[in-house]
C-alpha cells in the first residue's frame, strides 16, 4: 500500500549517489525542499558546480551512507544500487534508487511547484516517464498565480483563526471559487 507523504528535509543531511542527468534533477528538487546534500560520484556534471552542494568525486564505498537521513541513488548500476539499499537497511535509513523500486524504501512523486502550492503525481514506482509526462501537463494547468492564490486563502484562514473560530466547519470551496475569479482563473 502507498501513503502519500511530504518530508522536512530543511536542513537535514542527505546523500546522492550519482551525478549525471538524472542526479541533477534529483538534487535539485532535493534542494528545494532545503535538503543539506552531499554528493558522491566519480563522474559529475558541469551543473552541479553551481548547485553549492558538498560534491565528493570518488565512487561509492562502504560506510559513506552513515550519519544521513536519506540516501538516493542515480547511478544506474544495480550492484552499486544494491550494495546501497542493503546498507541503508542494515542502518535504518530511508532510501530511493532511481528508476529501480526494488531498491526502493520508498518512491519519489514528480512534483509540481507554484509557490507553495505542490502537486504531485506518482505510479509507485511502475513507470517514472509517466508521472513526468503527468507532471507536465499540470503545470500547463497551474500556472503562477496559483501562489497568490494560495497566499490569499492562506490570509483568509488566518483571519478565521485571529477570531478564535476554527475552519474545520467552512465549506471552502465556494470561497476558493470566489479567489479563483477574482485572480482571473477560470474554472
């Protein structure tokens, strides 16, 4: 069974495997979520110079998941995968290899961003091109001022709660209806 989650990486420490293409994307949305990344491949591309990530350009070895929260992979080697998985395992750590869930701990959604507004596709593993190709079109459909959209209702809450009233009993949708329009998104 899966359960949609959403981790606080700020700050947290966590390892890449890998630095090609795929690692790249992987760290930059890593980054996003305030991740401390260190990286470790013996191969690195030109733009993870300008990442401002711990790179240590070498290959994987024994012992280098340890003191991490989170370890992904993205070195499309198996046995390094796997070496990997079983480390992280033995030492309870979460980890993720790239478009390989039976090394898996957990899946990653492809994400789409506007703000704080976050939607997220997954397969559970079971085609990685599909949640991208997903992915895609919502964001042709959520477009930037769904940032302003969600800092407006967040105002909106807010003022519930400076009254001391909750918000679990408002039917929101008429109001998210009225946001919408007034920010000229049609429904």
């Amino acid at each position: 069974m899966q359960f949609p989650i959403n981790l606080n990486l700020t700050g947290r420490r966590v390892l890449l495997v890998g630095a090609g293409r795929i690692g790249l994307r992987k760290a930059q949305q890593l980054l996003v979520c305030g991740a401390d990344l260190t990286v470790i491949a013996p191969d690195v591309v030109s733009e993870f110079d300008e990442l401002g990530v711990t790179i240590v350009r070498r290959r994987y070895e024994a012992g280098d998941a340890a003191g991490f929260r989170l370890v992904i992979t993205a070195t499309g080697n198996i046995a390094v995968d796997q070496q990997i998985f079983d480390e992280c395992e033995s030492l309870g750590i979460w980890v993720n290899s790239a478009d390989d869930p039976d090394r898996c701990t957990f899946t990653l959604p492809a994400v789409h961003r506007q703000g704080s507004v976050m939607v997220t596709v997954s397969t559970g593993g079971a085609s990685p091109a599909l949640s991208s190709y997903l992915r895609a079109r919502i964001g042709d459909l959520i477009g930037p001022e769904f940032a302003d959209i969600a800092a407006d209702l967040a105002a909106r809450r807010a003022d519930v709660h400076a009254r001391g009233a909750s918000t679990e009993d408002i039917d929101w949708r008429p109001i998210i209806e009225d946001v919408l329009v007034s920010h000229g998104v049609s429904q």
